[in-house]
C-alpha cells in the first residue's frame, strides 16, 4: 500500500524537474584552412552549427548543408551574423586547406570548413556522439565513407542548444534560431 504512494509521490516530484541537456560537444583542437588550429573557444560568443561530413558526399552532405543554408537565409542578415557553421570533414586525406573552406562556403558565406588528424577528428566524434567510417578496402581514392548526418547547434556558451536531422525542413531550423536569436 506504501509503495504506490511513494511512486506517485516522486512522479509529482518529478514533474516539476527538467532534464539535464544531453552531454554533447567538449573541448576539440581542428585545422582551418590557412592551417591554424581552431579549439571549441571559436563556438563562444555565437550560435555554432556543427556538421560531420566530406566534401566527396554525394547526397546527404550536400543536402543538408543546402537545407542549413535555406534556414539561415531566411533570417534577418543581422541574425545570420551571430551564427557560423563548422563543416568538419572526416575525411582528412581528400579534404584539407582551402579546397575544403571553399567547399563549405559554397553553401553559405558562414560556414567554415575543418578537419584535423584522425585523432583529432575521432575525439570530437566521440564528444558529439557521431559516427564516420571509411571504407578504403576496394578503392584507395574513390571509397565511401559513411557517416551520421546530424546538425548540431551550439549556444553562444559553447553548450549544446538542439540538433537537427538531415531531412529536418529548413523552417524548423528557422524557427529555432527564431526562438533564441
């Protein structure tokens, strides 16, 4: 007979409490692409989108940066300047330097491409909870690499703020930014 008292008695407690954000995001070391390193200090002060990818993607990377993209767009300009998109690649050994960055801003003027070290990319996989294989085993230089697919948005803070599939409509996007720009 106590024992149901007591679980409603902490459902009520519960209800009043809010979930702890997910543990996502932590500190990283990457390379821009005039070579300087870039640690998780350059997502404070600005909404910082995070996107694991490769520019030899042939759908899903470009999809979504499209889609990304057409949600900034339709914010005020002055809005879309206290964002910035980090497009990091997975894929060090095709993409690097310039070629990359270019890649990335083709999308959108605030996206920055990275990438790092195999083991500067896998720990900021890990803290990202995200996922990448490659696949070098029938083509050394036209190999797949698989990937998730999740855009990560980060607070001024450096904090995750939400995430976003990569078919999520660009209006949802919009809206979010809405709600905390």
């Amino acid at each position: 007979m106590l024992a149901p008292l007591i679980a409603i008695a902490a459902a009520i407690f519960m209800m009043g409490q809010e979930e702890p954000p997910p543990a996502i995001g932590g500190p990283f070391t990457l390379v821009m692409a005039d070579g300087k390193p870039i640690t998780e200090k350059a997502l404070e002060g600005e909404y910082t989108f995070i996107y694991f990818g490769y520019t030899a993607c042939p759908d899903v990377c470009p999809t979504s940066l499209a889609t990304l993209s057409a949600a900034l767009d339709a914010l005020p300009k002055d809005k879309q300047q206290v964002t910035q998109t980090l497009f990091v690649s997975v894929d060090p050994d095709r993409d690097q330097g310039q070629e990359l960055d270019d890649y990335a801003k083709t999308f959108h003027e605030t996206f920055i491409g990275v990438t790092g070290t195999k083991a500067q990319i896998d720990s900021m996989i890990e803290a990202y909870k995200a996922y990448y294989k490659i696949d070098k085993s029938k083509d050394e230089e036209f190999y797949p690499v698989d990937h998730s697919s999740i855009l990560y948005l980060m607070g001024k803070d450096g904090h995750y703020v939400a995430h976003f599939t990569h078919n999520a409509p660009p209006e949802r996007i919009t809206k979010k930014l809405l709600e905390i720009l």
